[in-house]
DNA sequence: CAATATTGATCAGTATACTGACTATCAGTA
DNA sequence: TACTGATAGTCAGTATACTGATCAATATTG
C-alpha cells in the first residue's frame, strides 16, 4: 500500500500547511498582522498601479472569489484603495497607500526570513533544486486549477 | 525586488492548489465526491481500527480542530462510523463500514492517476527528487505548524 | 444598431485550516 | 481521596479556495 510520504498531493499540502505557519509567525514576531495571500497581493498592488482585481488574480494565480474578501481586508486595514476604474465602469482600480507602501517596506524582513525557514532542511543547492522542480511541475499544470496564473501585458 | 517565483511559500500555495484540483477532478471522473483530505482520513481510518479522532489527525496532520468537521461528513456519506471508545469515555473510536472499503477500493485508480497528473511536467527521476526535497523540508519544519505530523505507537 | 456574448465583481454555500476557549474526562500525586 | 494537570472533542470566529449564480457593463457581430 501506498504511504502518504509518496504521495505528491499529501507532500504538497503539508508543505503548504508549515509554509503558511512559518510566514504568520515570522511576520507576527515583527509585530504585522498579514497573511502570505495578502502580502501577495498586496506587493503586486504595489507593482501595477491602477490594477483591476481580476488581472491582480491572474498575476498571483487567486481565484476571483477569493480576492474580493483578500482586497477588502487590505483595504479595511487601510493598505490599499479600491477606487472607480476610469476606464471600465465595471471595474475596481486598486492603489496601495501610504501605510501600505510602508507595511511593504518595513515587513520584507521578515517575508525573507520566513522563506528561508521554510527551506531549512535543506542545503542552497537543494533549496533551488525544489524551487526549480514546484516551478516546472506548477507551469505544466497551470491550466488544471480554476485560478491559473495570468502573465499580463500591462502597458495596455 | 524578489518574484513570486523565488518564495517557496508561493509556489507550496501554488503546487497545492493544482494538487487539490486535479485530484477532485480525477476522483469525480470516477463517480465519486471525496476530498483529498477525506480520502487520507478514510485510507487512516481503514488501516487503524478504533482510531481516536486526535490520533487520526496527529497520523496525517491536520489540525485537531479540522478534524471533526472531516470525520462529521465522512459519516454523512455513510463511510465512516463515530462510536464511543470502550477505553476511554472522552474518545470516539472510528470504524470504517464496508461502503467506505468499497469506495476506497474503487476509487484507488482515480486517486494514482492524479498523483501521476501533479508530475505530468517533470521526469521519473524529477518527480522522485521533489518528493524527496519535499519529505526533506517537511520533517526539518514538522513543529513549526500547528498540526504536526506524529508517528504513534498504535499496537498499545 | 440591436441582439448576443463576454467580462468584472460580488454573493451564497461548502470545505479546509487555524486561534482560542470550553466541557468532560482521565491520570498523577499530595 | 481530593487536587492538579493534561487530554479528547467540540464550538465560535476568521481566512483562504472553490462551485455556481447573478448583475451590470462592455464587446462583438449579424
């Protein structure tokens, strides 16, 4: 019988499950309250002004359920603005804020950390060698999930 | 400044995600409506007879809080069965009933063949190094989450 | 240009995960 | 045995994810 060890699918949820718990402590002990899906989206706000919330699913592959609560706590917290799109009235234009901006700067730390936290186990060269094999593994299914990841042109 | 692609936090949430959707797709080609998380609760259920529900989760971590839920539908559907322990008044023992066995036995190709998708980008050799690269970054971070993984002394 | 199709956003409902609290019970010890 | 601490299970509350539906607005096309 098959162990859960050589299941990918198990592999991958508990990977998750630490990566998650190693971000909200690290960031946590640096005194923010952010979660990695809105430190995710929050930094591509940053990145693309004036994004509209489904291009901003597509940048971070989220579902566009998803990122209507993810936008509202961001913007409850007062990181980030959800304004009228001027160019599509059915639209949101998101603009991160001061606060944000300064969140962003002053937690980057602490996201760094975390990601080599997660990696601990491993020497440099395995690190890569996972992050290069989730790479490659995720770009060949990107289509299989509802929520795939959308490289956009955005000078439009 | 760092891309989504350098953070293993972001590509665990990624691989996961495809994970999760090729496996509910696979397994309701088949017929059935079970969950990943459902399948390895039913797979540990079979294979310990008079699991606790804190035991189960400790064997496959999840979150003892997250486990009642999973176990509440997992009876609904009518493959497990929730009685009291004979040993101690505050535990549940678990049962599977031949209907799970069933499910379990047939929907054990659905289950192989997605495990087999999550990799369709990588080679023999290439999957096998994930898993292994994965087993190894998950033990070193095993505590770091809530629900750890534990090994238990079940013949007691 | 009118009918149709598509798209951006949201909502209701379900299923993980987790935090923190609580009850009932059990185990160890003074 | 009475006290203390730990443990099994559950619950309320919050945050992802997703299914499927709906509304408003934009695009497309006959």
């Amino acid at each position: 019988m098959k162990d859960n060890n050589d299941m990918p699918g198990h592999l991958a949820r508990r990977f998750q499950q630490i990566a998650v718990a190693v971000f909200l402590a690290e960031v946590g002990e640096a005194g923010f309250d952010l979660t990695p899906v809105q430190y995710a989206a929050l930094a591509t706000i940053k990145a693309n002004p004036e994004l509209d919330q489904v291009t901003l699913a597509g940048l971070i592959a989220y579902d566009r359920t998803t990122i209507t609560g993810v936008v509202d706590r961001l913007v409850q917290k007062g990181l980030v603005e959800r304004r009228a799109s001027p160019r599509d009235r059915r639209a949101r234009a998101l603009e991160i804020t001061d606060e944000g901006r300064r969140t962003l700067r002053k937690i980057t730390p602490a996201v760094e950390s975390a990601q080599a936290i997660m990696l601990r186990g491993l020497s440099a060269r395995e690190g890569e060698e996972l992050m290069r094999l989730l790479r490659k593994a995720i770009a060949a299914g990107n289509e299989l999930s509802r929520a795939p990841l959308r490289e956009v042109d955005l000078k439009a």
